[in-house]
C-alpha cells in the first residue's frame, strides 16, 4: 500500500519507512510557532519543564500580530514576555510591531517554512503551510512548550480526504470561494481530524495565494491539516526565501484515503459564508438584500498583494458606500510595501477606507475594528461565528476580495459584476 | 476514577469563541478566564456553575481557535469534566494536555439534559444518568492518551522522558 503526501512527510520525521492513520508517533518539528495570545501560556509551561535553553533558537518563531500595535497594558505584557524570552533564548526568528506580519503570511514570504517541513503552531491556521508541500497543525500552547523544549510534538497520523477540483473558474471566484464552497458541501466537522489534501487540474494552475486562502481555512471543516503538492508553482516560490532544500513529496498512486470528493468548478460562483459557521456559504446570486456596516479586508486567509489588487481594481475611482466603515489589512511589512509602491494604498484612502498597519485585530474581535450591538460585518477572514468581531449580537460574513471591496461600495453585500454596470 | 456532578448542556458545534472570547485572551489568568467561562454560548453561565458540574454537549464542541484558555477556562469555573458527541482535535489534544478530562458518547450526549445528575465511571467505561436511570457507552480513551494521564499531563510526561534520557546519556 502506498503513502499519502502526509503520511510520507510524518514518517520522514518520525525516522520511520511507513506510517498509517492510527499510529501514534512522536515528530522531529522544523518550526514551532507561537504569538503573542499562546506563547505566554507556553513560556510559563517551558519553564516547568526547563530552566535552561530551548532546543534550538532557529526554529522557534515567534510573532507578535495577534493585539498589536498593543491595544492595552495587558497586552502589552504579554507581547513584553515574547520580547523577553526571545532575547534570553537568543531566538532567531521574533517578529515586533515594525518587522511583523500575520504570522501564516509572514512564514512563508520569510522562506521560514519550506515544502516537506513539519510545522506546528499554537494557532489553529498553521495548517495554511499546506499550500507549501509542508504539513502543519495547530496545537495548544502546551504543546509548543514541550517542543520548544525537545523539539518533538505527540501526533496521531490522519486519515485523508482527496479533494479533486477540475474545471474552469468563473470570473471573481478565488481560492476563498472554492475552500468555502468546499466547507459549504462538507460542514465544519466534515473533515474532523482529517488531512484534506487539495488536488485536480484546477489546483495546478491556482497561484500561491489562492492555495494559501484553501489550506488556512482546513481546520474550518475540523481538518488537522492542508496540503497541496508542491509543484512548480510552490518550488518557484519558495525559491530565493530560504537557504534550506526543500523535500518535494507526492501521494502514491495506491495510497489510501477514506474518502474521494470531486468538483466541477465552472459552475462555483463567488461565495459568502452567513453568520454563525463558515459552512452557511451560499453562492453571490442567491444572498438576497444585506446590508452591511464595516468591510474588512486581509488576515491569513486574504491580506496578500494579490488581494490587494483585486480589492484596488475595484476601489478605483469609487468611494466606499456612506454607511460602510472599510479596513483594508495588508498581512506583512512586506505586503504593505508593496502596496504601497504599486499605489494601492492610495487608491484605498482616496475612496475611503481605513488602511491599517499589519495585525490580526479585528478577525478575532481583537482592536482595530469590533463590532457594536447589531452591527454587521462582511470579513475577507476566516471564521464567524457568534461573537468573532466584537459584540455578541454582531455578525459576520465571509467572502473573498472582490465582494468585499465590491460590496464596501455597494453598502450591501453583492457581485463585483455590479460595478460594472456603473453601481 | 468516578466523577459525579449536574450537567449543563449545550448544542453542536460550540467554539472556542463561544467558549472564552478573544476580548479576554489579553489574559491567562484561570481564575480571571473561569470568571467568563462559555459567556457568548450562555452569558449567565460563570454565575450559576458550581464546583463538580458537567458541561455536556453535542457534536465537534471546541472548535475553531487553538486557545488553551478554552479548556483552561472550563477548569478553573469548577466544572470537572466535558462530555460530547466529538470534540474538535486541538480542544482534544489541549483538555488532556492540561488535565481536564473529556469524554466521547454520543448516547449520553442525546440523553442527557440540562439539570440532570450524572456519574462518570471511567473504570466501567461508562455515564450513568442518575436522574432518568439510563446508562450509557463511552469511547475508550486511546492508550497513549492514558499514558499522558498517568504522567500527569503533557509537561511530565516530558520531564520524565528528559530525565530517562539523561540516565540513557
């Protein structure tokens, strides 16, 4: 019998020639990711177990994007304690207010994870590595401080899901529409513990960007994880990031998964998810009048120059609809940058949005955009359920790029294709 | 190891948002956390747990974030153990790495409602519903997962393999 892709990058770090879904296993990891809402819990559990060093200060990375800039004294602690015990650590890769980045978008842009690695992070979208050829889980902050101590994580071996994705996109429609699609079909536990691996000819033609957007969201459906073999697209990417060599791995042609889910695209349109679960995704066309008070636009899943882009091309030349406040999130120092140089930034501010400085913030009800009583939200993010951005009787809704920015205009969530009709 | 208590029971899909909201993860402090405990699922709940209740619930409870302070929360509000149809694997993996014993039944889920007086039996393997007289199955609890147990949670369990390591060295 043959391997899955996962079951293949497990067993390389496991020093064994097979593994299969069941088993048990202690894993070598190559990054264990912490921010600054976990790793506090797992510098004080660290500390139980060691007073000494870390394994090894290459591959713990910590990012401080969660509150920050600090939204009060609290959180400014627990950033503090990041600061701290990276310095005594002598940790290579800690990431402060300045140099920082939604931390799955700063990994892989940094060349910090590379495909075959195994990643582990104490935030559950670290499953996003996937889109690198890597496997990667979220686990709690326990976890990441006994393998910042030894280097090693507990991991049972998942079953996996092959999803194959064949056809044309539709115009608007992105890696987003197809990950909340997917979720859509399958529910938020459908893939409960489950490797979902993501394959079909219109993943081999889908950018680096749209993988990540598919990948991120795994655990939306339960998923221990995503993955994409990585291909030209991937190693072109990762290429020039890191003087590390990549491990390039596929699926057996026999290997085994516990179930084959197959998808004609062409007919998928752009997607919103209605609140309180990522699985109530329901196509553009069947949304019906919605009106929305704040558009957020980045986080993990869509805060890419790519993103940015779309949302610009949208933006320009339009103002965002009176009654709508928009928060445009570029992930990474780097993304801004960019956006910056390609005039995006300026775009966004002339039509009135808000751009703000890379954070997590308001996708989790953080700072830098929660939500009032009764207000409505329509998020490029990744999660909404009851309470996510603010206020318990607030709601989100989930999309990709082009409907948030199109919708931002509109005042109420609808198809780009409007805008061309002079809305 | 028995544990009896009254059971608050909640629906599917319950998340670690629900759980202890990201407003007051600027702290990890049990107590403080315990003190909003399931506020977004049941915003009276912290008020009305008692020391030795079971927080019961349906399919895939604590999914969404990897947050520790979800089951931190759970532990230090007195509730002594959370039964379920599933559980989300990073609550899984958290609630036995810190300690707070969780149990899989998809029987006693259906079964069991608000108020009821539960025995867990673990030995027997096990829930007894003492307030309707039923019985019902449990999943049996991996037997790495009973290792973790034995050792006292995830920490010693790696400080006993450092110090065998040691020895070996």
């Amino acid at each position: 019998m043959g391997m899955t892709i996962t079951e293949k990058i497990i067993a390389a770090h496991a020093d064994k020639a097979t593994v299969a879904p069941g088993d048990i296993i202690m894993a070598s990891v190559d990054v264990a990711l912490g921010n600054d809402i976990t790793a506090p819990i797992a510098i004080k559990e660290f500390r139980k177990i060691c007073a000494g060093k870390v394994f090894d200060p290459r591959k713990i990375v910590l990012v401080a994007d969660h509150f920050t800039p600090n939204k009060d004294i609290q959180s400014a602690e627990q950033s503090k304690m990041l600061r701290e015990f990276a310095r005594e650590q002598g940790l290579t890769h800690f990431y402060d207010v300045g140099r920082c980045g939604v931390e799955h978008s700063l990994l892989p842009e940094r060349g910090i994870v590379i495909p075959g690695d195994l990643v582990i992070g104490a935030d559950s979208h670290t499953c996003t590595y996937g889109a690198l050829g890597a496997f990667g889980t979220g686990v709690g902050s326990t976890d990441l401080a006994a393998a910042m101590a030894i280097g090693k994580v507990w991991l049972k071996v998942p079953e996996s899901i092959k999803f194959v994705y064949r056809g044309e996109m539709r115009k608007w429609v992105c890696g987003k529409d197809l990950i909340l699609y997917t979720i859509g079909q399958i529910g938020v536990d459908g893939a409960l513990y489950k490797a979902m691996e993501f394959t079909g000819d219109t993943i081999s033609r889908l950018p680096m960007p749209d993988r990540i957007s598919m990948c991120n969201m795994a655990i939306e459906a339960g998923g221990k994880s995503g993955i994409i073999a990585p291909d030209r697209i991937a190693l072109d990417y990762s290429a020039g990031r890191s003087d590390r060599t990549p491990h390039v791995y596929a699926s057996d042609g026999d290997a085994h998964y516990e179930k084959v889910i197959e998808f004609d695209v062409s007919s998928i349109e752009p997607q919103v998810a209605f609140p309180s679960l990522p699985e109530n995704a329901r196509g553009i066309s069947k949304v019906g009048e919605v009106r929305i008070d704040q558009v957020v636009i980045g986080s993990c899943t869509n805060g890419q120059i790519e993103d940015l882009r779309i949302a610009a091309g949208i933006f320009k030349g339009k103002k965002v609809h009176p009654d709508v406040r928009t928060i445009v999130i570029p992930a990474t120092q780097g993304v801004y940058a960019q956006a910056l140089v390609e005039g995006l930034l300026e775009i966004f501010v002339k039509a009135e949005a808000a751009v703000s400085t890379p954070t997590c913030g308001p996708c989790l009800g953080g700072h830098m955009g929660v939500l009032a009583e009764g207000e409505r939200a329509l998020a490029t993010t990744n999660r909404n359920f009851v309470g996510r951005m603010g206020h318990p009787k607030s709601e989100v809704y989930l999309c990709g790029p082009a409907v948030a920015a199109a919708s931002a205009v509109a005042g109420r969530i609808c198809s780009p294709d409007k805008m061309d009709n002079g809305l | 190891m028995k544990l009896k208590g009254r059971a608050w029971r909640f629906g599917d899909d319950v998340n670690t948002d629900e759980i202890i909201p990201a407003r007051y993860l600027n702290s990890s402090d049990p107590l403080f956390l315990a003190t909003h405990c399931m506020e977004d699922a049941d915003s009276e709940f912290a008020g009305k747990v008692r020391e030795g209740d079971l927080i019961v619930a349906g399919k895939n409870f604590g999914c969404g974030s990897s947050r520790e302070h979800a089951p931190i929360a759970i532990k230090a509000s007195g509730v002594h153990a959370v039964i379920a149809a599933s559980f989300a694997r990073i609550f899984f993996r958290n609630a036995f790495n810190i300690g707070l014993p969780i149990f899989e039944s998809r029987e006693a889920s259906q079964g069991i409602a608000s108020g009821d007086e539960v025995m867990i039996d673990t030995e027997k393997g096990e829930i007894q519903n003492l307030t309707k007289q039923t019985v019902y199955r449990v999943k049996p609890i991996p037997p790495f997962m009973e290792k973790l147990i034995e050792a006292g949670g995830l920490i010693e369990f790696v400080k006993s393999s450092l110090k065998l390591k040691k020895k070996e060295d």
